[in-house]
C-alpha cells in the first residue's frame, strides 16, 4: 500500500500522543520536512503525495528517537530563534521560545544607542549574544561559556548568521578582562540539582552543565551579582533570566551586595516571572 505524507503525519502523531509528547502533530511535521528538505507548508499543500520508503524509514527511525526521549532538535540540529535558526546538539541548551523575551526586552531598553559593549555570559548555542549582535547595530558583543564544546556550537552559529561575535573560553569572568561593559546578559543554569530528575525526559538529554544552578538552583546568580558590577559601567545594565519561581531569592541576592539599584522583573509570554534587571549604582 502506499504510503502518503498524510498517512505519515496521522501516524507519527498517534504514536507520539500515545506516549504523551507534547506538540506531537508539529513536532512529526518538523521531522518529515526535514528528511524531505521542504518547508513545512509543503506538506500541507501536497499531502497525498507517495513517499518512497528510504523516507518512510528515516521519518519511523525519529518518531522511535523521540519517542526514546530524544529532543526533535538533536535530530534536525536545528532551532529557530528570534527569527533565526540555529545549529544545536547534545552539548548545548536547546535555546527557548521564553528566552525570547529577555532579549526583547534589551531591545526596548536601549532603542537607538549604538556603539554598545555588550557580554553574554553563559552563552551556550550563541543565541542571545547572536541575535543581539543581529539587532542592534554597531555594538562590541562578546560572548562567553566555559564550554568548549558549546562554543564551537556557537562559532558555528555565529557564522550562519553572519555575525561578529567574539567568543571567549572562561569560568564566568575568570578570563573578562573589560571592564566598560553596558550590558552584561545572562540566561545561566537555574534548576535545583536534585530536581533535574523530574524534568521531561527529552530535557534530561540536553547538557548537565547547562541546567544545573546547584543545590538551590542559584549558584550563578550569586556569582553574577558578586562580581557583575566590576565588569559593569556606572549604571551599567544586568539583566538575567530566571525560573518562574526565583523572583524574590534573585532580587534578595541583588540587594544584599549593596551595589545595584532599580531592580526589577518582568514576565515572559505566559505570564510567568522571567528576567531580573537592574542597573549598577552610579
């Protein structure tokens, strides 16, 4: 019988819900498009067309991956980011729709400054420091992880989207030798250890080092309020993403080093708590 791209929508997506994945119906659309080399629009204007079996293989090969756990992004190595895509595997963060926001908000926050020296710490795949370098135009981005491995990622990012981001190996500003930064962004490691466990399974297969914030899940934030500042202009901007329930431990930890002011949060897309910013005491 032969096999359509209807009739293998219908199946991967049963047998993802069937496992409880979310996003089942798109997620089979993003994988049968990619072992095609289409958009996904294309199968949705040609969804009686026959597919030949070396197709029909790979496409029940991934459904049986991500079943497994496997993310769909370590699959097609790609995710789209403020509009543009990203390379990824299994040593970087998949980078998050939530994320969006927090460089949203950096946009709005310095419309028309250019000339800007800005640091991404923690950077991972590249995207924040990337898309920043995108938007905004005539700024100085550096970006920095500990990571090899992920910073290869982002150098490869980094050229996919014709950027200039210089990169820079280092255990957060052990190797930062500015000191003139205007904006100093992060999205670090922020779960409890203990609960990386419980998160879905296809999360579990993305790197440790990018998900464990220690025992509370605050270590980074302590270090980035510790020393941020003395990276940091007078009335330089520190902004930070944070999990939906950290507002108050963030902003605690931010208070108690007596060296930053106008500290706020703001929310992502859902509503949920999401970016601490604040500004260094002039």
């Amino acid at each position: 019988m032969a096999t359509t791209i209807e009739d293998l929508i219908a199946y991967g997506t049963k047998e993802l819900e069937k496992e409880n994945i979310e996003d089942a119906k798109l997620k089979v659309k993003i994988l049968l498009a990619f072992l095609m080399n289409t958009p996904k629009e294309y199968l949705i204007l040609h969804k009686e067309q026959i597919l030949n079996n070396n197709v029909i293989k790979k496409y029940q090969q991934g459904i049986n991956k991500i079943k497994s756990g496997m993310p769909l992004q370590h699959i097609t190595h790609s995710q789209e980011f403020m509009g543009l895509s990203f390379y990824v595997d299994k040593n970087v963060l998949i980078p998050r729709f939530d994320t969006e926001s927090l460089v949203i908000e950096i946009l709005e926050l310095i419309k028309n400054q250019e000339n800007l020296n800005i640091l991404d710490m923690c950077t991972g795949s590249g995207a924040i420091a990337i898309s920043l370098a995108k938007k905004i135009k005539g700024c100085h981005i550096y970006a920095a992880d500990i990571s090899v491995k992920a910073l290869n990622v982002a150098k490869i990012n980094n050229q996919l989207n014709a950027t200039n981001v210089e990169f820079i190996k280092s255990n957060m500003f052990k190797n930062i030798s500015r000191k003139d930064f205007d904006i100093i962004v992060s999205n670090p490691p922020y779960i409890e250890t203990t609960n990386i466990q419980y998160l879905n399974q296809d999360v579990q297969q993305e790197p440790k080092i990018a998900l464990d914030g220690g025992e509370d899940g605050l270590k980074f934030y302590r270090i980035l309020a510790k020393q941020a500042y003395q990276y940091l202009k007078p009335n330089g901007l520190l902004v930070m993403e944070i999990g939906y329930n950290q507002k108050q431990s963030v902003t605690k930890i931010l208070k108690s080093t007596e060296k930053y002011q106008e500290i706020n949060c703001k929310k992502d897309f859902d509503g949920n708590d999401r970016i601490i910013l604040c500004k260094t005491l002039i």
